[in-house]
C-alpha cells in the first residue's frame, strides 16, 4: 500500500507539472572553441532521451544547458535572448527572474563573445554546483562528488583539438569521477558552427544515445564513426605507412605535432591536423587533403607573447634613528651595505623632501611584455617609480632597441607611481637638494634593459584575451572636487599553446599611497599585492601592473594607512581582474602596430623653470628649449600600440579623469588601455578650463596649455591607426 500510494502522489505531482518541464538531474558541460567559434554541449545522466531537453545550441549565438528540474523553454528562450544581445549573465537573470521554481534550477549560458554565466538552485541535490573557466562552465546535480565537475573542467582545459573531442573526453573524465550518483543511461554531444551545412544548417556534431547500459562508451563509439582518418582524397583503410609518416614529419616542422613523428595516423596526429586546419583558415576537421599540405609548406606568421621582471630594488642603509626624527644624524650608527665607508640614503619620492628610507617591505620591478607578429615587435615596460623624465626614457628607449631588438618608437615604459620608491625625478632629496642617485639610475637603466632581452627571450606562440571591469566598492575614491572618477579596470591575459597563462596585465587608474607620508619602507604598495594574487591565480605567468589617468587625485579609498589595508586593495583588484577574464574570448591579432607622435609642450610652471636651471632634475641634456620670446618648452612623446582589438596609449603624466575620458575616446578600439606615465612624467594633466593656480595640482603640473595639445596629438596619432 505503502508503494502503491507513493506511486499515485508520483503520477499526482507529475500531472500538475508544466509539459515543458523534466526531472533532467545531470552533469554537463557548455563551451566555445577559440579559433572556429563553434559552441558545444556535452551531457549524461540516468533519465533516457536527455539529447532532447538539455542542450541547446545555434551557430553565431552561443549555447544552454537546461538541467536539474529542467524548463525546456529555457533552452529557445535563452538562444532567443543571445541572439537578441542579451549577455550569457542578463540571459540567466531574464529566464530565471519570473520563474517561481528557480531554486529547482540549474542553468549554464555561454554568449557569442565567450562569457559565461551559471545558476544553481538552492533546491538541487546534492552535490550540486559549478566550475566556470576561459570559454566553458562545467555543472552538475545530484553527483556523487564535486569531482565530477572539477574532473570535467580539468580535461577540458587540458585537452587540445576539435572542441567536440574536448567535449567528449570531458564528459569521459566526469563520468570516471563518480558523475550522477543514481547512474547513468542517456548521453549526448551536439556542436554547432555557422558554416556545418547548405541552406543555414548548423549541427556540426549532433550525437545522441537515448537509452544505453554504458552511455558515454557508446556516445564515443558513436563519435569514432566520424573520424575515419583520410590523405588527400584517400580514405585510409590501413591508416598506417609512408605516407603517414610525412605527413606526421609536416606537422612536426610546422609545429603542431607533440612528440616524435610516427607512421600511424593515430589520435594525436588527428589532433595535430585539426590544428593545424585551424590556424590555416581551413574547415575544421581531419581531412589532410592538398590545401592543408600546401597550407603546411608555406612559412606562418603567429602572435608570439613573452614576459620577464628584474629586481630594481635600492640598496637601503639603515640607521639608528636615537631621536626619532625620521633622518639619520651625523652621529647615528647605520649599516653599511655597499662598504664604501659613508652613509648613501634613499631618498624616497612622492610626499615630503628629504623623506630617507629605513628598510624594505617587498622588491620594486622592471616588468615587460612583448608581443611579435611577423617581422612587427612592441612592447610594454612597467617599473616601480614615481615616474622619469622622458630625457632619461629615451636612451633607456635606444638602449632597447639595440640590445633587444624591438624599435624605440614600438616601446611604452610606464611607471607605476608608487610613493614609497627612490627619487628618480630629483624633486625629494632634502631641501634644496636633488635627491637623485646617479649610481641608482645607472643600475635602473641596466637592468631595465635587461628585463627587456628576458621578456623578448622568452617569447611563445600564444593568444591573447581581454576585458573590463569596474573598480570594487570601498576601493578608489576621489579627493579633488568634483569627484569624477575613472572605475575602469582593464585586463589582459595571453595564453600559451598549452593553455598556460604567460602574462597577465591590469590597468587601472589609482596613486600608490596607501603608505602615505609617515612610511619608510620601500614598497610598490597596493601593486605588489595586486601582482602576487595575480600571479597566484594565473601560476607561471608575469604578472604587470600599469598606472592609467590617476590625476586629480584617484587614491584608494581606505580606512587605515596600513599593511593590512595595502593588501585589501590589492587583493580587490586582483580578484576582480580575474573575474572578468574567466570568460573572455580569444582575440584574434593579425598583426602588431605602433605610432610615435613627438610632443612639444610649454612648461610655464615656475616651480620647475627654477628646478630646470637649477640642475634639480639632472643632466636632460637637450629636453628643455627656450623659443624666441623666452618661453621655455620641453620634449616628450606618445606611443600607440595596436594588437587586434586592443589598443595600448602612453600618456606622459598624471592625467586627470577629465583629460582621460577625451583620450580613451580617441581611441578606436573594443579594449583600450591608457599607460599613465608613459614614457615621461610631466606631473598633473588638467582641463584647461578647470585650471586654478591656487590648487595643489596646479602647482605640480607644467600649465594649462598641456591637455590640449596632448589631447589633439592623440586624436592625429590615432586617426585610422
């Protein structure tokens, strides 16, 4: 009786449940493949005929995967919304926003531009959850462990060819871990690509076991009927042989075959060819025929993407502050780390003059970033300073250019600001006094250089990814009224062709400060933090942080001047960076582009007309020149570097938001970086019609004509570029 009544409360709920309604409790997988843009969904679970609910997908739109108490509507109405621009998130949100069963829901929406969104119900069963990366999301209910879906996500990661092997090993993986915890009975795999057939077909790959003891060895039993090997117009039948063999020696030298060449067409040479069709433009599959053998014996032109970072850390002499004055007296004992008998301060730059160091917090860097394509090479350096004149940029430019290889003009060094660092500007040493070290700027420029050769040294065929995001709550404010901040965090990650990260960039404009004046330990503040999660994240790769439009005054918005504080800061925007990069889509460069436009800009500040004829800066040798009426002018420049849709622009000093805005508008691209600091440090950019002489950055900026000369030279720079 007992059975019997549950049965009729089974049928009961059954009649009441909507007919686009299943319990499709499951583990799956949605994703995109980088080069062919073609979507795909894996699925597996005990109830038959889950090919029919789950997964769905259209060529050009993206993909659903409709699970646990499944609302097969989900699945038309998701494409409709994508197709409609809806975002993979807005897509999730719209569906589930009037759905009074949503907590029974499980739901992975991938978008035409490779973002990710997924949704667990609070009512799933256990386990339930997901595993979001670059261009996937792995999830699954009532599994017999996280495993499943991790083991998932592990091998798609890790596997290599067309996505619809990638797919079927992850769902092999899954189903090895455990997967539904009830067993398993249907499974199916469907690929879609614009092109798959005449009159608008997309279904590339659309397999199907409805019902099957062991469901994942027939869905691969299935998708092996498919993938008879062939050479030329040839099937081959004994799929071994001479033939093979140099075919497998092509792959080889062009560099898509792992390993040594062999005589069998074995999986991975299958692999290898659907590469290499890939990266030759040709139609995704195994076939070898004429067009990829001709493809082959030309040379190929590649994104090639190394990164490096030296130590440019000062060498720091403590002392005995026996009276707390925060300076060394003549008296007081110090430790003398270079043994040349005197005391050497570091005098460190930003606030106060005459602000010596006492010890070091963490290392200061040269970072860089190259990127070749063919015979064009840029690159990208970030150092830990307050900044650099462009006199000393330029032949540290040359210097580059000679011993790396990659042109001055094709070069940005930025700096990332930081205000605990050495002077090298000259404006901090005691009063009067520049507090410039020549011995400090030699062993800067040397290693600078150095860390360029590294970076280019390590270069890799690699592809490249990007994306935006806002700046967290609680983390940026601005102190100049009126409060106009720039919340723009931009992010770049290449990968390598093993789907190692090789570098990983965040832009974002912000001081350094956290460790405001009364600190004296040497620390790129909140960016060291920011690079080491980063770095923690992303394992292996070069982490490289780049000030942007920090003027007028972008700096942390923080409750205490202290370690603790440096570290949130950091770590917020660490997290954020890799959130919006989990699922960026590869961006495809054709090809690397740079533009120099010299600047000549009137330095009408008597501040630093005094400093200049003071020699308070240093030795600029010919920077400075004095026109005819007396008006003093100094050299400097813009740089522009282009890499598909991303576009890289120097701005030689502190910009103001205001001034900001116009020059991220000049600039014709989907993922736009501004590297403040760039290549020079003029002080603060402000609008000329905002200029007050009476303010603080007024009096460190060079005058009121700066912004809009440099704000009409980045317009002609970048027309057309």
């Amino acid at each position: 009786m007992r059975r019997l009544a549950a049965l009729s409360v089974a049928v009961a709920v059954a009649s009441l449940r909507p007919a686009d309604e299943h319990p499709s409790s499951t583990f799956s997988i949605v994703c995109m493949d980088a080069e062919t843009k073609d979507f795909g969904v894996a699925v597996c679970t005990l109830p038959p005929k889950v090919g029919n609910i789950v997964p769905w997908a259209k060529a050009g739109v993206g993909a659903v995967a409709t699970q646990a108490w499944t609302n097969g509507g989900f699945g038309p109405r998701g494409l409709e919304l994508l197709a409609a621009g809806k975002t993979a998130q807005e897509t999730v949100d719209t569906l589930l926003s009037d759905d009074r069963n949503k907590e029974s829901r499980q739901l992975a929406v991938i978008d035409a531009r490779g973002d990710v969104a997924a949704f667990t119900g609070a009512r799933c069963n256990a386990w339930a959850g997901s595993k979001q990366g670059r261009l996937y999301s792995a999830q699954g209910n009532i599994l017999v462990s996280e495993e499943t879906v991790a083991a998932m996500a592990k091998t798609f990661e890790e596997t290599k060819g067309a996505l619809a092997e990638r797919m079927m090993r992850a769902l092999e993986a899954g189903h090895a871990a455990g997967g539904d915890k009830r067993g398993h009975s249907s499974a199916a795999l469907l690929v879609v690509r614009a092109d798959a057939g005449s009159k608008g077909y997309d279904r590339l790959v659309d397999l199907r076991v409805d019902e099957h003891a062991h469901p994942v060895k027939e869905l691969r039993r299935l998708l092996e009927l498919g993938r008879r090997p062939k050479l030329g117009d040839r099937v081959l039948e004994r799929p071994r042989g001479r033939d093979v063999l140099e075919l497998a020696r092509k792959l080889k030298s062009a560099g898509f075959l792992e390993g040594e060449p062999a005589d069998v067409f074995d999986d991975r040479v299958a692999e290898a060819v659907s590469r290499a069709r890939k990266a030759c433009g040709l139609p995704d599959g195994e076939r070898a025929d004429d067009a990829l053998l001709a493809a082959l014996a030309k040379p190929r032109a590649s994104l090639l993407v190394g990164a490096a970072k030296v130590e440019i850390t000062p060498v720091v002499e403590p002392f005995e502050d026996a009276n707390d004055n925060k300076r060394r007296d003549k008296d007081e004992a110090f430790t003398d780390r270079n043994g040349n008998g005197k005391y050497d301060p570091v005098w460190m730059a930003g606030y106060g003059q005459g602000r010596p160091a006492v010890d070091v917090h963490d290392a200061l860097w040269a970072r860089a970033v190259a990127f070749t394509h063919g015979e064009a090479t840029a690159m990208i350096v970030s150092l830990d300073l307050i900044g650099m004149l462009h006199a000393r940029v330029k032949p540290m430019k040359e210097r580059i250019a000679r011993e790396a290889g990659v042109r001055a003009d094709a070069v940005i060094v930025s700096c990332t600001h930081t205000h605990s660092g050495p002077d090298t500007i000259g404006l901090w040493g005691p009063l009067m006094t520049s507090g410039l070290s020549a011995e400090y700027l030699k062993m800067l420029e040397e290693r600078a250089v150095e860390c360029a050769k590294k970076a280019m040294a390590a270069r890799v065929p690699a592809t490249l990814a990007c994306a935006r995001a806002e700046v967290p709550e609680g983390v940026l404010k601005d102190t100049r009224a009126p409060d106009v901040r720039n919340t723009a965090l931009a992010s770049l990650v290449a990968w390598d062709g093993k789907n190692q990260p090789v570098a990983v960039v965040a832009n974002v404009a912000m001081h350094p400060e956290v460790m405001v004046n009364a600190n004296r330990s040497i620390t790129s503040d909140y960016a060291h933090f920011l690079r080491e999660a980063l770095e923690r994240d992303f394992a292996g790769a070069v982490a490289v942080y780049f000030q942007a439009d920090c003027g007028g005054m972008q700096t942390p918005d923080v409750k205490a001047h202290s370690w603790e504080e440096t570290k949130r800061v950091g770590d917020a925007l660490a997290g954020r960076a890799k959130e919006s990069l989990a699922g960026a889509a590869p961006m495809a460069v054709d090809a690397v582009k740079s533009a120099r436009a010299a600047l000549s800009l009137p330095v009408d500040n008597q501040r630093f007309l005094t400093g200049i004829k003071a020699g308070t800066f240093g030795e600029i040798g010919d920077a400075a020149t004095t026109d005819a009426d007396g008006r003093t002018w100094i050299a400097s420049e813009i740089v522009a570097i282009r890499l598909g849709e991303a576009v890289f622009l120097s701005c030689p000093g502190e910009a103001l938001p205001e001034v900001g805005r116009e020059l991220y508008a000049a600039i014709d691209a989907r993922h736009k970086f501004l590297l403040g600091l760039g290549n020079d440090e003029i002080g603060y950019i402000l609008p000329k019609a905002d200029f007050d002489p009476k303010k603080y950055e007024e009096s460190m900026s060079l005058g009121p004509e700066t912004a809009p000369i440099l704000v009409e030279a980045a317009r002609k720079l970048l027309k057309g570029f």
